[in-house]
C-alpha cells in the first residue's frame, strides 16, 4: 500500500514516509492510495473476534509494505491494551465507551499505534527518533504516556504554562525517562510555532532525527477505524440498519469510520456531531464550507473552527458534496443543551457523559428522531472525571475519579520552563537530548 498526498494523487510515498513527515511536503494530508474492502466471511464472523484480533486484520491491508505480519502483531499488542465496550443507555441506544485507555481519551489508540509503528521504524533506522509535540492539553499527555519506554524514541512536550488543567499537566510532566516536557512562557500557539520551526530548522535537522505527532498523522488515523468494526459486531444482532454518531473537531475519528464503512462495514449512516463550531454541519447542509476562527465551548477538544481532516473526507468522496451528505448527517449543539443532556441522561440512566460524549448522545437523538427505525451508537471519547468541574456544575454530583488519573495526580511534576523564543528552544535542545 502506498500513499498520496490530498493535493496531488499522482505522487505516492511508502507508509514509513507518510508517518515520518506527518504532513506531505505540499502541505496536503496523506491518504491510502486505495481503500481495502474485507472479505464478508471477516464482516459475518466480527461476533467472533478481540479488538485486538480485528484489528491486525483491518491494519495488515495497510501497512503490508512496510511492516512484517510478526511486528505488526506487535504493533496491535501495544496499542490495544484496554477494551472498547458497548454500554446500553437507551432502548436502541448505546455508548461505546473509548476512555479506557492510560490518558482517559480515545487519543490513546492513535497515539500508541503511532508509537510502536515510529518505534519498529528506529529499530530499523537504527536511530533515535525525536517526537516534537504542541499540545492544549490531551495530545501531549497520549502521546507522552503512549511513547513512554519505547525504545529508540524520546519525546519533546511544549505546553502553555498556566494554560493545561492540573490533570493534564500531571499526565506528561510526571512520567520522567524518555519523556521531556518543556513548560512554555506563551500561548498554545507560541507552542505549535516553536515545534513548526524547529522542523524546518536545517542545524537542528542534520543532529536529530525530528518528527511530529501530530493528529493529521495517518499512523493516528488507521487504528481509530478498529473499534467501529468492534460496534458493528456487537449491534449486527439487532437487525437493525446501524448509525453511528461521532463527537467531532478535527474530524480525524470521523474519517476513520468513513473509511470502516468503505472497508465494507455494514454502517448505514453517520452522524457530525459538533458543539457550535459546526463549519462540516453547516457544510452538509449548504454545500458551503466556511472555516473560520473557533469559538470556546465546555467540550474544548472540539473547538476547531478549521477542521484539518476535513480534506480528507472530501477526498474519500472524490470532492461530491453530494454523496458525502448522503452518508453523514450533521448536527451542532450549544453548551447548554450539552449539560441539558449530561442532566437527563444522568437522571433517566443513571450513566455520567463528559461534554464531548454528550454531544454525540445529542446528534445521535436528533437522528434517531426523524429515523426510528435504526438502532445507534455515540461514541465517549474521553472519561467524565477528565472534565470534572462541567460534570459537576451539570449533575451536582462528582464523576468517580479512575485509579489510573488518581496515580497521576500523586506523581510529581518535573518541567522545564523556557520562553517561547526559537533561538532559546534551539540552543536548550541539544544538551536535552544528549
Ligand atoms: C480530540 C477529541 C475529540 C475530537 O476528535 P476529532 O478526531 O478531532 O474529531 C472529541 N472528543 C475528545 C475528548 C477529544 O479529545
């Protein structure tokens, strides 16, 4: 399998190449130069397998190139160590639960495939591979825990000082060995611009072996299709037609499951769910898309106002707004409406969504309303105790806290602090990374 860039079809790269820039060169997204549809004795016998087991069979026809079937296998070991399970709310309603992870968020599944895929690719290199991350919060803390002990690779967090939640400072600064965090005198933009310019730095290249983690990678793309597989398998029963809504930002995990449906999975619909930075919504229904600056909501991993992923789709439907719309449908929800529905599906289910969730739970109603005949799934991305004080201020009561956040809370935090200043980042980087 090769892959091509979203703004030139015609020039394909390997997959160790589309991992290792993250980015194509013209600043297009890296896709498979075709989508593998699975045989239908794999679709019938789903029932039957692990998430581990499915996913070997659906990343083996994309990676089987560049990665030998004993090291893949691997691969998924080391990615899919916690469950995505499926949780009744509803009649015909169901949560598929993706927090179950070591940083509590979906991010983990695309954070650990891409780290034992970057780690077999040092091994091979026989180099050590440097991971440069900006992160607002929940990106730095998977990748950082996804990247810990693996061997040939080192990780670089800059994050805004004073601008991540105690939690999700503790989740990377607390985790020592191959993991640095760097504690930035600036925004969450100073950080992105410091990691984009050490990239393109020509010094810093000749010394390290530098790459990004960053989420339009499609390493973090391809096991976010998995669990949509693992959905499917668990709701076929039913016989019901199936639709699946997805809390949305930068549309990666939607895309994801767009390409499981062209895989061959028997998904009839899907949902854009969104809070109110509804561009890919707005653009399903006018054929219009208008990307502009993102406002602040309580589900703040979805407040992109330019969604990156959003060329990929268009991509997968060869630029046919059309037939896109005819698989997706989009819907927007405000922040009251999202604690509205944390509110009464605490009352009526006794279950506690995080905002994220309950903006899929939304979608996925609004759908079910005009639709009664299917049955659905909304996918959690991130646990409740992550957005504790929303949760609180929502259902007057306190999500239990995991044992796993707990650990993290106790550890202690070890960063460096460095002004957003490229010249200072660029002389401090090598005695760090010595
Ligand atoms: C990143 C994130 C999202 C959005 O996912 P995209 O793939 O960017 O659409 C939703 N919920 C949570 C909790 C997230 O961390």
């Amino acid at each position: 399998m090769k892959y091509y860039s979203t703004n030139n079809r015609h020039r394909k790269v390997s997959l160790r190449e589309a991992v290792i820039q993250g980015l194509a060169p013209d600043n297009g997204l890296y896709m498979p130069e075709y989508i593998p549809v699975l045989p239908e004795f794999f679709i019938n016998a789903l029932a039957d397998l692990t998430l581990g087991q499915i996913g070997f069979e659906v990343a083996v026809r994309f990676l089987d190139d560049d990665v030998p079937e004993d090291e893949l296998r691997k691969i998924i070991a080391h990615t899919i160590q916690f469950d995505a399970p499926l949780v009744a709310i509803e009649k015909n309603v169901y949560c598929q639960e993706l927090f179950h992870g070591p940083t509590l968020a979906f991010k983990d599944f695309g954070a650990r495939f891409l780290s034992g895929l970057l780690g077999y690719f040092a091994q091979q290199e026989n180099k050590t591979i440097t991971i440069l991350v900006a992160t607002s919060g929940d990106t730095g803390s998977a990748v950082a825990n996804a990247f810990l002990n693996v061997p040939g690779t080192r990780v670089v967090v800059l994050y805004p000082a004073g601008k991540v939640s105690e939690v999700q400072e503790k989740q990377f600064t607390t985790l020592g060995k191959n993991i640095t965090a760097l504690e930035v005198m600036g925004t969450f933009d100073d950080c992105q611009r410091l990691v984009k310019a050490a990239f393109m730095d020509a010094d810093l290249k000749q010394v390290f072996f530098l790459t990004s983690a960053n989420s339009i990678n499609i390493a973090r793309l391809i096991p976010q299709s998995f669990y949509y597989f693992y959905a499917y398998a668990h709701l076929a029963k039913t016989r019901r037609p199936l639709v699946v809504s997805v809390p949305s930002g930068n549309f990666g995990n939607l895309t994801a499951g767009l390409i499981a449906k062209r895989m061959g999975l028997p998904i009839a619909k899907f949902v854009a769910a969104t809070n109110v930075n509804a561009v890919v919504p707005e653009f399903l229904k006018s054929g219009v898309f208008l990307p502009r600056i993102s406002k602040q909501t309580i589900s703040n991993a979805m407040d992109v106002g330019n969604p990156s992923n959003f060329v990929r789709m268009l991509d997968l439907y060869n630029q046919e707004a059309k037939a896109f719309s005819n698989d997706v449908a989009g819907y927007s929800f405000t922040d009251a409406e999202t604690k509205g529905a944390m509110k009464s599906v605490f009352e009526k289910s006794q279950y506690v969504l995080d905002p994220h969730g309950a903006v899929g739970y939304l979608g996925l109603k609004t759908f079910l309303q005009a639709h009664p005949e299917y049955s659905g799934v909304f996918l959690e991305t991130a646990h409740s105790a992550k957005f504790m004080e929303v949760v609180e201020e929502a259902i007057h009561t306190k999500p239990e806290l995991p044992e796993r956040l707990n650990k993290f809370l106790a550890g202690k935090k070890t960063s460096i602090p460095v002004s957003a200043k490229f010249e200072e980042l660029k002389s401090l980087l090598p005695s760090l990374l010595a």
